[in-house]
C-alpha cells in the first residue's frame, strides 16, 4: 500500500486555502495552454496544405507576443498577494516548531 498521496495536504489556515486555489487555478492554466498546444500542433502536422496569409502576419505575431505577458500578470498577481500574506506576522501567543522525518525500508 502506498503512504504518500496525489493531492494536497488539508488546510488549516485561510493563506494555506488561498495557496491551494492558486494551486489548482494555475494548472488549470497550464493544462488548458499544454492541450491547446497539442492540438495546433496535430491539425498543423496533419494538414497538408499551407495557408499563404499565415506566412507572414502581424496581426498574429501581435497576439502570440502580447498573450503570454497578459497569462503571466494573470498568475503572477495572486501569487504576489500570496506571499506578502505569508510574510505578515500576526503576532502568536505559541509557536510550535515540528521537524519530522518519515524512512522508507
């Protein structure tokens, strides 16, 4: 039987559930860009005609330049949120510290 898991640990802080939906929105992100690269790539390789407008277009390149920047300020604004939330200090009345090491015979 296997002791490690797929998903992630449950949370037991409001940052650690904002960590886990940034989590799960950004592969989401991911997976959608991954398939649709996929798939362009397959209807390009099994089309064999070749559209002369898409040789040279700017409207094209325009796109292909702007949207990465506009995906990466979309996953990089809550991760900046994220880690100002991870660095406050909400003054604690205890902390505990618990450092564990699991073997694997």
């Amino acid at each position: 039987m296997n002791t490690w898991s797929i998903s992630l640990q449950n949370s037991n802080s409001p940052i650690y559930d904002m960590m886990i939906f940034f989590h799960d929105s950004t592969m989401i992100i991911l997976t959608f860009i991954t398939s649709l690269i996929f798939f362009i790539m397959f209807k390009s390789i099994s089309n064999n005609l070749t559209n002369r407008f898409l040789l040279e277009n700017q409207t094209i390149e325009i796109i292909w330049t702007i949207m990465p920047m506009f995906i990466l300020i979309f996953i990089a604004i809550p991760s900046i949120k994220i880690l100002y939330l991870t660095d406050e200090n909400f003054n604690n009345n205890l902390s505990i510290k618990a450092i564990g090491h699991q073997w694997y015979w």
